[in-house]
C-alpha cells in the first residue's frame, strides 16, 4: 500500500467525494458531507489509491486536527486508515506541530459503527478530551487529542 500526498485541490476533492459517498453511516449529513469534499481542496490531504484519505487542518503553530479521514467500507481493517494517520502525523510533525486533535460522534449516543471508530483513534494514542453538546446541532461531539 502507497499513501501519497495529493497536490491537486480538484483531485482532493474526487477522492474524498468517493470514499465519502461510500460510507453513508458516518457521512450521511449531505450539507456536511458536502462542506468536507468542499474544504479539502485547500488542506493537506493524503491518499490511498481511491480507496482512503485524510485531510488536515492546522489552526496554529503547535496545533491541528483530522479535518477528515475514511476508508471505504471494503477495505476497513487493512491498516489503511493507520498507514494515514502514520503520514498525516509525520507531516505534522515535520513543521513543528505538537498536538493533534480530532472530533467525532460522542458516546453519549450509542452508534456501533462510531464506537469502533473511537477505538480505532484509542488505539492509536488519542485520549478522550470532552464531548461537546452545542457544536454539532443534535449530535454530541468527542473530541480527542494526542500529544505529537
């Protein structure tokens, strides 16, 4: 497996609509959906093939967050989804960012499909910060953080 850095805004764009539109159980909100393909034309983004990507916000010097992350459903389990993490945190790391965050549903609301997201971020060093219930219209908000 390759995780290659995508230059091209439009094409940031392509491969996020693709992953996106394959996961409608954790990117089911159209508006939102659409804001993520959206905003990634403007931000680092690293791929696998069609099949997986991430994109990155940084909101300082010594802070950023996974704007947005998938893996399409057929390929949940192949350490695509740790491969990107692995790059986007190296190339965080390389401009001196220290912390990176990121948000998804809060386990206040019971969803199977987030829970094992959670775990996925877990495991790989991210801590519960707080869930937030005024960010997200209905849905409650975890947000998880890990020191770079």
């Amino acid at each position: 497996m390759s995780v290659i850095e995508i230059g091209d805004p439009d094409e940031r764009s392509r491969i996020c609509a693709v992953v996106l539109r394959d996961l409608p159980g954790w990117f089911g909100i159209e508006e939102a959906t659409s804001a993520y393909i959206r905003d990634v034309a403007e931000l680092p983004t690293f791929a696998v093939d069609d099949d997986a990507f991430i994109a990155l916000k940084t909101h300082n010097a010594r802070a950023a967050e996974v704007y947005v992350m998938g893996v399409r459903r057929e390929r949940h389990g192949e350490g695509l989804g740790t491969a990107l993490l692995d790059a986007g945190e190296a190339y965080l790391r390389d401009r001196g960012v220290e912390y990176l965050q990121v948000k998804t549903l809060g386990p206040s609301r019971p969803d199977a499909g987030y829970e094992r997201t959670r775990g996925f971020y877990e495991a790989r060093g991210f801590v519960p910060l707080e869930e937030l219930h005024d960010l997200w219209d209905a849905n409650p908000c975890l947000l998880l953080v890990k020191s770079l």
